[in-house]
C-alpha cells in the first residue's frame, strides 16, 4: 500500500462520458482503450495491491473502497513506485 501520488495541472478539462479521471492527475482517460488501471482505497488516499485491497475490505473499510482508476504511462513514468500496483487489463 502506498499513499496516492497526486499531480496538479493547471487545466484539466471534464471527461466525456467514455472518460475518467486519472488516478494520479485526473487528466481524462478513455477507459475504451485503455489498458492500465490502480486500485484506489481509504477514501483516495491510498493505491493499494489486490490482496491488500481484498483485505481491507474484508476487514470494514469497503466503504472508502474507490476500485480501479485508469492511470496515465506519463504519471507511472513520474511515479515509477506505482509500477508494482499497475493493473494491467487484458483485451
Ligand atoms: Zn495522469
């Protein structure tokens, strides 16, 4: 588990509704196409495993449980702790 690298960028414009939000600088990401995703827990704090995220929803915290965010190969490249917690979704 580690705490959720966030960047801010000076214009992020809405996502449309193919579009959500990057797990790390919520610049929009089609989730058509894309493949890499972050497990997001404690209420956005966190970015957690599979096992850890399992646990802890076991465990009472479901309710801060925010399931996979779609993040940017930018912002693994700036934050390259994130690489163990990458999801990656198959076609
Ligand atoms: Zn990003």
């Amino acid at each position: 588990m580690i705490e959720r690298p966030r960047t801010k960028l000076p214009h992020v414009r809405r996502p449309n509704d193919d579009e959500t939000p990057c797990a790390v600088c919520d610049k929009p990401i089609n989730i058509t196409k894309h493949k890499l995703f972050v497990w997001v827990h404690e209420g956005g704090a966190s970015i957690v495993t599979e096992a850890e995220g399992k646990k802890l929803n076991e465990t009472g915290h479901r309710g801060s449980d925010l399931g996979l965010h779609p993040v940017g190969r930018d912002c693994i490249r700036r934050y390259p702790e994130l690489e163990p917690y990458v999801v990656g979704v198959k076609d």
